[in-house]
C-alpha cells in the first residue's frame, strides 16, 4: 500500500495562475470593447412643420425683461431676499451672494 503525500502548489505556479487569469480578463475586456456594435436602424429625422406656421414677435424693454428675468429666478429659486439678481445692460450680469466661511461673498458674473 503506497502513501501519496500531497503536496502545497509553489508561489511559481500560484504565481503563473494568477497572471493567467488577468491576462483572460484583459483579453476578454477588449474583445466585448472591440465587439461590433449591433445593426439596429437609426431613426430618421423628422419635420413637424414643413409649412410655415405663425410667427410671433415681442417688442420689450430692458427695464421689463430685467423685471420678468428676476421675478422668474425668485420664483425657481424661491429666493425672499433678493440673494440674485440679473441685469440686462450691454452685458447680461448675475449678481448673487454666495456663503463662504460663514461670511457672504458678493460675485459679479458678467456673461
């Protein structure tokens, strides 16, 4: 009757084996990247009026649309103390206060 002593793979072949899944892995994640994608049809692009359809054109002022742009942003950002307004000059500015440090911080943002 023999005895057969089994023996604890080596660090070479724990080593080996290691190094042969990640290179499966790899392997494996390029060929799905490089996989080519399906043939599924594009949706085409379409018109909804092909004929002219009505235009409208609306004459304001700055004062009025600086009046609409600020009653709309208090409204969104339910802002009570005038924290941010927009000004409508050569340039449109965002004038705002922001918290910082426990201390409010006035930027001026011109766009």
């Amino acid at each position: 009757m023999e005895v057969q002593i089994k023996s604890k793979p080596s660090w070479k072949q724990l080593f080996l084996g290691v190094v042969g899944v990640n290179v499966c892995f790899v392997f494996f994640f390029f060929l799905f990247l490089l996989w080519p994608a399906s043939d599924t049809e594009m949706p085409r692009k379409e018109f909804i009026e092909e004929e002219a359809g009505a235009e409208f054109i609306i004459y304001s002022s700055k004062q009025n649309l600086n009046e609409l742009v600020n009653e709309y942003v208090d409204k969104i950002m339910k802002d009570k103390n005038d924290k941010y307004t927009v000004k409508f000059d050569e340039n449109v500015q965002l004038l705002g206060s922001v918290k910082g440090q426990s201390k409010p911080f006035r930027p001026k943002y011109p766009y």
